[in-house]
C-alpha cells in the first residue's frame, strides 16, 4: 500500500498539484480532489468502468472536503480550477444542488418539436456540482418529501434519474450512463451528520473524504508552477466498442471486488464500507486518466488505496468530531441543570433560614432563652437551619448568645430592645399568636422582622 506521505512524489502530475497547492496556502488533498472532479466531469460519459458487478460501472465522483470554518474549503476549489487547464472532453458547467426533481432538469429539458409536441431534449452531458457548505444540502434534503440524497445516490452510480409523473409534460427522464457528474461538498466536522447519519442508505460511503489541512505546510510559500495542460482521453486511448469507451481494469483490483462481491452476497460485510471498493476503483480510474491512460493498472489500484486510507481517517475524524460534540453538549446541559438546581436549593435554604431568624427573634426579649427552647420552637423542617440563624442573627447585632458549658443562650441587644415595636397587623403579617394571647412570659414584643409563620412552621 502507498504510503500516503509519498503519494506526492509517485507522478509529475501529483507533485504538480502538491506544489500548486502549497504555493496557493491550500490543502494539497482538497487542491487533489478539487483537480479528480474536474478531470472526471470533463470526461464524457460513454467513458465506463467494466461490469464487474452488474451492470457498467459509471466514473461519476462525489468529494468531501473536510474542514473548520476558515480552513480553505472553498479556497482549494478555486485553486484545483487553475491548477490544469482542461483540453477537450465534454463540456461542463459549474452549478449548485437543488431538489432531487431539479437534478434532471441540469441534463434535460421539455421542448416542442416542429408538429408542437413537448419532448425531452438533452441540453447538457456533464455538470460539476459544487456544494459550498454541507448544511445547504442537509436544509434540502431535510424537506418534507425530499428525494434529493435517493437521486444523488443514483448519479453515483449512473442510473436513470427522473421519476414518472401523471402529467407527462412535467416528467425529465435521463437514461443511465448518458450524463457525466461529479460532486464537491465543503464539509464541517460537527456538521457531517448530515452525510453520516444516511450511512443505512449508502450516501457517506459514496463519498471521498478529503482534509482541508496540510500538516507540511512550510512556512515560506514557494513560487506556483505554471499550469498544466490536462487532455481528455480521446478514442486512441479508450476506443468506443458497442458504443461504450470502456475502461480496462488489473486482474488484482478485478479479483478483489470480486471475492467481496461474493462475500456480501453471503450476508458479510460492514454497511458504511460496502461500495468503498467501487469508490477504490473509481479513484483508480480517474489516476489513470488524469495520467493520459485508459486501463488501471496495479499502481493505479495501489494510489486508490491510498487515497482510500485518507479518506476513511478524514471520515473517522468528522465521526469523532460529532461524538466529542455530543458529549461537550450533554456536559453542558448537565452543568446548567446542576447549576439550576444549585440556584433553586440556595434560595430554599436562604427562604428556610430567613424564616428561622424570624421564628427565633420572635421568641426572644431582654431575658436569656435557652437554645433548647428556640431549636424546639422551630418546626422539624427548619431546625436544620438553627445555628446558621443564629449565627446571622449575631453577625447583624440583632441577638447576642452565650455559649459556655450549661449550653447556649440568646436574646435581643439592648439596641434591638430599645428600637422594637409591634408589627403592623395587616392580613399580611398578623401577630404571633402567643403575642395575641397575651402570653408575654419570656418573650419580647415582636420584632419587625417577624413574618407570616405557615401552617408547615407550626412546632412539632
């Protein structure tokens, strides 16, 4: 298996688009893909992969390129435009996704003919898509009744697009194998669910995963190499035979798609990884051609891998990327649940407390009481809540306590004493009801801080 830190070197036209990339300050993996999807859009699609498992297999590419905010998604595209220059091949337009119906209006359209009949011409063969941010295409597909990842599926592969409408003037149907597309999704790590999460209907398998970092990146950009010039492979390189070009294919890469044929077939095989070596021969193929060849030979195969290996670490990555994010979410919403529930238990016990200083001053005078007697004067519930009372009751110089070895005491400063005076009797804030009573043995006239005392506070 290649080496993916050598792969630069393996051909002039690889270290071309390295050096190219370097020297534009962008990712030479995103710059690479950037280059495969142009070449292979401008590949006409006769252009075919051998049937080794069905039916022809088509050339169309899908990419991801993989990166934070700012890290050049877009800035590798437009370098992988300058990079070659394209010479012949089909002629493609750059556009952007919309329905899964508008796929096949980017290849046909409804016309009259001369008797004022509506039928469908093909207007275009290629088209690159370029999808700027993945969220776009999750906003789509995410759309009550939405085809769009079902009909990208389908362009993957090159099978007839369109679906059959009552109204047959609004039907756009294109046949398998007669339109060429490639597809390049900018791809934020946290946000690839959008892709991932379709894993059951084969769209995150479909895709090249590709880094929009360089980790070689030097700290002098060097000079850019002057353009190359890319030339679509004509019929002396891949002949039309039965009106297909067909592209040849190793008897090592053959043997091995075929054997994992054969064991999914028998119920093996991983969901997300089940067509990644149709993807391994697609990239196989687009070496080629991108080389000026028409047959993928054992290296071809080998730098496939390669590619491959890159792209399930870029994959693996955004899969992190989404765990880390779902375990930083959940660590939040339970500190804020645990910080609500902090808050809500400081001010139930502040609302206890503040209710026990009231309970206390309103047993207290001039006279010691006894700690004994004003825990017990409290209700169960706010016992628990005494000495802190006491203590900020002492700390606001409203009660003095003694503390020596026949227990503790308190009653009112001389100031609190001197200062205190009936509460007003409002349907608010009623008297104590020993004070009511009369019974004055002990106990001062009620402070102003006395309150409401509930039913709940009634001692035990």
């Amino acid at each position: 298996m290649t080496n993916p830190d050598t792969f630069w070197s393996e051909r002039p036209i690889l270290t071309h688009i390295y050096q190219y990339a370097q020297a534009r300050r962008v990712s030479p993996w995103a710059t690479f893909g950037g280059v495969l999807t142009r070449v292979i859009a401008a590949t006409e699609p006769r252009i075919q992969l051998p049937a080794i498992v069905g039916g022809p297999g088509s050339l169309n590419l899908f990419v991801g390129i993989v990166g934070r905010s700012g890290q050049g998604k877009g800035a590798s595209q437009a370098a992988a435009a300058s990079c070659i220059t394209i010479s012949g091949g089909a002629i493609f337009d750059t556009i952007t996704v919309g329905s899964g119906e508008g796929l096949a209006a980017s290849y046909v359209q409804r016309v009259k003919d001369d008797d004022g009949n509506l039928t469908v011409e093909q207007h275009s063969e290629s088209a690159l898509f370029d999808v700027a941010e993945v969220d776009t295409l999750s906003a789509l597909a995410g759309r009550q009744g939405s085809t769009l990842l079902s009909e990208l599926r389908k362009v993957w592969s090159g099978e007839r697009l369109g679906f059959q409408n009552r109204d047959q003037a609004r039907s756009l149907p294109v046949e398998s194998h007669t339109y060429r597309a490639a597809l390049v999704v900018g791809v934020q790590p946290t946000r690839s669910g959008a892709l991932l999460d379709d894993a059951d209907g084969g769209t995150p398998q479909r895709f090249i995963w590709l880094p929009a970092t360089d980790d070689h990146a030097p700290d002098r950009a060097p000079l850019a190499p002057p353009p190359l010039m890319w030339h679509a492979p004509g019929e002396s390189i891949i002949p039309t035979i039965d009106g297909r070009r067909t592209i040849t294919v190793c008897d090592s890469a053959w043997n091995i798609i075929d054997r994992a044929r054969v064991a999914r077939l028998r119920g093996d095989g991983d969901a997300l990884d089940g067509h990644a070596l149709f993807s391994r021969l697609k990239l196989a193929a687009a070496l080629a051609i991108l080389d000026g060849r028409g047959d993928v030979t054992d290296d071809d195969w080998r730098m496939g891998g390669a590619v491959m290996d890159v792209s399930d670490r870029t994959r693996a990555w955004c899969r992190e990327a989404i765990r880390q994010q779902s375990i930083d979410t959940n660590r939040a919403r339970a500190e804020a649940r645990a910080e609500s529930n902090v808050t809500a238990a400081d001010h139930a016990e502040i609302v206890a407390i503040n209710r026990a200083k009231d309970r206390i001053v309103s047993k207290l005078g001039t006279d010691w009481v006894g700690g004994a007697s004003l825990r017990k004067s409290l209700t169960q519930s706010l016992r628990a809540h005494f000495e802190a009372a006491l203590d900020e009751l002492a700390e606001e110089q409203v009660i003095e306590i003694s503390r020596d070895q026949s227990g503790t005491r308190a009653r009112l400063t001389g100031s609190r004493v001197a200062n205190s005076s009936p509460p007003l009797i409002t349907p608010d804030n009623p008297r104590d009801s020993a004070a009511r009573k009369g019974d004055t043995q002990g106990v001062a006239s009620p402070s102003p801080r006395h309150t409401l005392v509930t039913p709940e506070e009634v001692p035990a």
